[in-house]
DNA sequence: AGCAATCATGAAACCGCTTACTAATAATAT
DNA sequence: ATATTATTAGTAAGCGGTTTCATGATTGCT
C-alpha cells in the first residue's frame, strides 16, 4: 500500500557499502573510488533513492530552507522582490517558506518565532515597523536575517534598499519646480518608519529647500488600496492640493482614477507621482510617473547577501543601497 | 558564543522527568498528572524551550509544511490564489514552501521531487499542462496533491476550480448578443489545455450557437503580459475585430490601452471582456468586464480540501467546482 | 483488605542521515 | 623489504524528538 521509502540504509546493503560511503557519494565527498562511487551511483539509481532533507537536516543542522515573511503577496511591491528573491534563492538551491505577516505585529512576531523551530538557515523580512520587540525576535533566532526594501531606523539589522529621502525629495522637488504650491503627501500609516522617517522627510526637506511652509493638511495617511484612493479624491480637491506624491502604486491608481472620474484632469490640474514603479504604473490613463526602484534587484540582492551571511562570509557593508531613478510618464507635466 | 539550543532533554532533566513526559505535555497528550505538566510547563517556560520542528518531523513523520507550486508570484491571478491557500494554511498550522515553475516544465517536475525530498505533507499545484510526466511525478509522491485554478483533462488528480467552458461561452455570447460577429479569442499558449480544451471550447461553443463560424484568424496566442496585449493591438484591427475576449487580466489592460492609443474607441467601437476579475479591472479606463472568479476562495478551497486528504479524511468529490459571474464593467457597451 | 482496572511515568527503540574517529588498504619513501 | 604517509571505507555516536511497551502508582469495587 504505502510506497516504501527507501533509505541510505537500503542503498549500503545494495551496494555491499557502508551506510557511510554512501552518505559520501550523495553529498559529493571526494574521498571515494570511482569505482565504488559508481558501483553506489548505480544502486542508488536502481532503487530510485531519495535522501530524505529532514534525516539531513537533522544531522547536519542545515535545512537549506530559509524563511521570506511578505506583508502582503498580493502588493506588486512585495511580491516582485520576492520574486527576485526566490530567483537567487533556487540559484543558491534554498527553499523559501513564504509567510505572509499582513503587517500585523503580533504574527510577524509568531511567526519568527515558528520559522525559527523550523530550523530555517536565514530570514528575510519585509515589512516596515522593526519594533524593538521584534528586534528581539531577531536576537533569539539562530538564522541570520536581512531586510529587503525595508528600513530598519537603527541600522542593527542587514538591509538591502534604496535611499528613500533622497529620491522622496526630488520627486517631491519635481513637482515643486514645475510650480505646484501645495502638494499632497500620502502614503499608508505613519506608524510605519518608512513614511514617518523617510518618506515625510524627503517630503519636509523638499519643502524647505523651496520654502515652503509644512502644511499638515496635507498629510494623508491611509491604507495601501485603490480603494482607499479612490476616495481620497474629494479630500484632496478640499485641502486645495495641486500634486500629490503617493507612496504606494495602487494607492496611487485610485487617487488618478477618483479624481479623473470626479473630473479633474490630470496631469493639467493636477499631478501624481507614486514610488514604486511596479507594473499598474503602464496601466492607468495618464500613466503614472514614479520614483523608480531596482524592485527584483533589491529581492536579488537581499538574497545573496543572506547567503553570506549564513555562510560566514565577511561582509563589506550590512547595509547596501541601491540607485533610484525618476520616470517621468504622463501623470506629470 | 553560540547561543546553546536547549532541547527536550534539558527540559527533562530540570523538571525531573523524562523526555517522553515532555514530549507528552508538549504535544497536548491527556496522559499527564496536572501538577507535573504544571512543572514541565513551568520549565519550558524557564529555559525558554522551542521543540525542533526538524527533529519532530523525523521522528513523526509529519512536517507541518505543505508545498506550493505557482507559476508566476506576480500575477495577480496567482497571487490572490495564493492569498486564499496562506489563509487556510496558517489557520491549520502549516507552513508553505513556496516555489515558482515559471511554467517550465523540467522546473515543475524537479521542485516536486525537491518538494518531496523535504517531506512536504502536501502539494498544492497551480499550472496548466499536468503532462502524463508530471502525472508520474505526483504519483512518486506520498504527499497528495490538489490542483488550484487550473485543470486536469483527465480529472486524476482533486482539483478546485470554476466551469471554464461555461464561463467562457457565457461571456462570448454576451458578446455575441450585441451583434459583434467577428470576436477575437486571445490568451497564452495552446498547449496550455485550459486554452486548448477549455477556453476554446467555450468560445466555439458560443459561436455555435449563434451559428457564427469559426476563424482560425481570430486566435491569438501569446504571453500573459501587459506588453504582449499591447503589441496585438493592431494585428487585431487588421482581422477586423470588434470585440475580444482574453483569458487574463494584463493581457487583457495591454490589449484594452493599446487599442485606445492607437485611436480606437472602447467600448464604442471595440469590446473587451476578460477572465479574471483580478484588481487590474478596476483600473484601467474604461474599466474592464469581465468572467469574475471567487480567487480567494480557490485558493482557500484547495487548502482545506488538502487537509482532508492530509488526514486521510473522506471526500465528497474529488473536484469542486466554484461558481464563477460576469461582471459588466465599462469595456463592454 | 484484596484484586482488577486505570492512570501516570519511564526506558529504550527508532526516524534517516552526517560525521568524527578508527581501521584497513594502497602508495611512496627510505 | 620496511616504515611512513595517503586514501578509502567502516563503526558508531549523535541530531532532537515520538512512540511503543513495560512498570509502578492509584483508584475503584466487592
């Protein structure tokens, strides 16, 4: 009934070897004749010989799985790094156990911590409020762990990213130098490190080189939907507003849609830039200008920085930065 | 230096019982004085002991982990699958091991075997060519193994997804009924069956009813991509088309927004109906119609159904059949 | 009080593999 | 030919749990 599984133990008997030797041929050991290694070869083929990775990484103490917790899957942003994280990943033969954390605390703390009893080799994190709490999350965990396009205010923690000030700022700069007075700034929760730290100071800083007075009505913080977008429309148009920098791209399709379908024309009466240069910025009329992030690079990298990490090697820099760029589509005069 | 692992034995010993006791308060087995699980309780808490999930997968035989095989982590279609199976999984204690095929076949084949190796509980597979190859493949696998989203000609394997044929013949005929006779059929490829067997089908099946014959010409096959859409935009007018329908939703915003560029009016003088009612629909503009799927449920769906055959609990039906809608949106007149 | 039935615990085998450490064989040097 | 050094291969001790089986402690019942 059930398919016998057939063990290394088989395959020694088989091949009149030790259980040893052939645990030696499997991982690739030199210290084997050839001619015993393919005496092994051939019984291991025979017998259609699979090593079981959890017997391995028992003993070995390596799983060769890491650990990817992703706030939300269904964001282009997070779901293109992961993309090219998984990329490098199976380059480097990892396993990823995906998890989503849905920005909820609480379960990116669980599930660190079940990660973690899954003996996973390393960790990378997505998400953008690196409490302390969760820093000792981190502690506990043998696995080394990497930030992917994501900030960690404190610089403790590995991180792969792009300079968020600097290109808020100039984005927010282009809209100032094309005479807009009052720009809107939206973004999600300003409990996030990203937008109260980063992004609202390229903003403040892009303000002040042109001075400009702060406007605090001119903050919006909402959920990272279209939905949420959308009706930010009618606010937007109440604040006086002319611009708006956005910090999500599907946020930002639904501000460009809501306002166009409450007539306002964009870009004539009002310009939209957004951040993350994922795909839905080709697909709304106007299309959409944006920062630009090397968004499969960042995952990519992220990556291979983690592999390094959990091989020891030295590191040059725990933090690495990647260009940024500005497109400028039709969102934008 | 290391921070040193403590292990069932430790706890053990602290407690003053033996390792089985605390196995047995660990996994929940009544079996135990309360005073003493009190005690290990206490201990656990103490030492701050974690049970290795790797050790306890090897010696049960039950990893808690299930495996995932999607396509394309950045398709929307996918994703929000993905969504739906996460939930469901994490509700039920189990892990994913995420991996993407990239559609490549030799790719899906080897991260089975891979998947397998790791001693998965389960697969769930999303993809649309299950081969006799890959048929093979599911079958070396103790884990069983459900198909989400996509179809198996050969109904073998259990499968969750809605009546494509139906689907698609509905929507075609809508198209049909406001007098368009020469309705393109666009999607990837065909040797993906749920094109070649399904999709078609239902498109032959509307046009036959109406009593419209079939053109060769009025296929177009390519890759889901926005660009892909894009780019079909003026093979379309050249077969004189006045409507089309497409089996994916960025294939179908290419489409729809290559046409617009190019001057022509949707839905006016063109319609568009898609396939997936993923988020995509709701922005573009005009906002596209289209067959509209519960994705989450898909997913969730699949999940619990693996968890039944997980447990070797009895099953209804093999395939569960989700209903699907049409939803007019402005694409279509 | 005496004996069976039930409950709580421990001892130890086992899950399938890795990896010292050791032994045997082959190669090289003297 | 013998001693010395490499190569190959085998032995066995874990890795950190689960689980069967046996045993001792309790409880229930007559």
């Amino acid at each position: 009934m059930d398919k016998q599984t057939v063990t290394i133990y088989d395959v020694a008997r088989e091949a009149a070897v030790s259980m040893a030797t052939v645990s030696r041929v499997v991982n690739g050991n030199p210290n084997v004749k050839p001619a015993t290694r393919q005496k092994v070869l051939d019984v291991i083929d025979q017998l259609d010989y699979r090593p079981n990775a959890v017997a391995r990484g028992l003993a070995s103490k390596k799983t060769t799985t890491i650990g990817v917790i992703i706030p939300d899957l269904t964001n282009s942003y997070f779901s293109e790094l992961a993309r090219g994280i998984d990329d490098v990943a199976m380059m480097y033969k990892y396993n990823i156990i995906l998890t989503s954390s849905d920005e909820n605390h609480d379960k990116e703390m669980q599930v660190i911590d079940n990660l973690s009893a899954k003996q996973v080799d390393g960790i990378i994190f997505m998400g953008n409020q690196i409490t302390d709490e969760l820093r000792t999350a981190f502690d506990r965990t043998h696995a080394p762990i990497v930030l992917a396009g994501s900030v960690d205010p404190k610089h403790q923690v590995p991180t792969v990213n792009i300079d968020y000030v600097a290109a808020v700022t100039e984005a927010v700069s282009n809209l100032i130098n094309r005479g807009n007075k009052r720009i809107a700034f939206v973004t999600g929760s300003m409990d996030e490190s990203i937008n109260r730290d980063y992004r609202l100071k390229g903003y403040k800083q892009a303000l002040s080189e042109a001075r400009i007075g702060f406007d605090d009505g001119l903050v919006f913080q909402t959920d990272y939907s279209y939905k949420a977008g959308y009706k930010l429309a009618k606010a937007l148009q109440d604040v006086k507003a002319t611009a708006a920098f956005v910090g999500d791209d599907e946020l930002a399709a639904g501000v460009l849609n809501g306002l166009t379908d409450a007539g306002i024309r964009v870009p004539e009466d009002f310009e939209v830039i957004t951040s993350n240069d994922t795909r839905f910025t080709e697909m709304t009329r106007p299309r959409m200008s944006s920062i630009t992030q090397p968004l499969y690079d960042i995952g990519a990298v992220s990556m291979r920085l983690l592999t390094k990490l959990m091989n020891n090697e030295s590191i040059n820099e725990q933090t690495v930065v990647l260009p940024y760029g500005l497109k400028k589509r039709t969102s934008t005069k």
